[in-house]
C-alpha cells in the first residue's frame, strides 16, 4: 500500500459515522471553517498589524438513504425535540478495499441538531428518499 502521502483521495473512501444514530450515511458536506482576520495599523510609519480571531467551524451536512426500519424512530425523535446533544460525528478514510487508512480520521465532538429534512415523496418516481441531518459542531479533532 502506497503511504499516505501519495494517497489521493476520491469521495466514495469515507465512511461516515453518528454515534447517536444508525445507520450508513453516504454524503458529507461542510467539513470546513473560518475566522476573522483584520489588519491595522498602530499609526504613521509603523507596521500593519494582522490580528487574527477564533476559528468558527462550519456546520456538518450529512445524507442517507432513508430506511423506514431503523430512521423512522430516528425522524419520530428529531420531531419530538430531541437535539441529539453531545453526539460524535467520525469521518474514516478507506482504501481501495474499504480497509481504514491507520490514523486517517477525522472527529468532530460535542455535534448536536441544527435541522433536518426527510426528502419528497413522489408517487411515480423511482429515485432513494433522504435523511438528511445538518449538524452544528464545536470543532474538530
């Protein structure tokens, strides 16, 4: 196996895990952050100075396919209030053969329930119905 340096990674080598909700999750988005940075000057013939703020981390999208025999009591408890607090959202990178690349994850703890959506419904149509949860975090590990 090459090392980790030399190995780029495509979209379908995450495995994607909730610690307060079962299930395979297939789409991630919003693994990303932020921070405010300004640059003054302290007067006349002095140097600019680049003062930079804390990092806000941005909220976490995740999807999957919605399975009515373990999500539905999943969806029932989002729609009762439950904000799934304190939940632990990990991101594992896989080989080619799905096998963990050693050391290559990502932890974000202290996740708890921004939104959620349950995608349409459509009588004639044949595609997947979603689940998707967005996920506000603290920051990542």
């Amino acid at each position: 196996m090459p090392s980790t340096d030399e190995m780029y990674m495509t979209q379908d080598r995450s495995k994607i895990e909730v610690s307060t909700m079962p299930g395979a999750w297939m789409q991630i988005d919003g693994q990303e952050g932020e921070r405010d940075v300004t640059v003054q000057s302290p007067g006349v013939g002095a140097a600019d100075v680049q003062l930079v703020g804390k990092s806000k981390p941005g909220n976490i999208t995740l999807v999957k396919m919605f399975n009515v025999s373990t999500d539905l009591a999943t969806l029932k408890s989002l729609e009762a209030g439950n904000k799934f607090r304190d939940t632990t959202v990990t991101v594992t990178f896989v080989d080619e053969d799905d096998n963990a690349i050693p050391g290559a994850t990502l932890t974000y703890p202290g996740c708890v329930v921004a939104s959620w959506a349950l995608s349409a419904a459509d009588r004639n149509g044949s595609d997947p119905q979603t689940l998707t949860v967005v996920w506000a975090r603290k920051r990542a590990i």
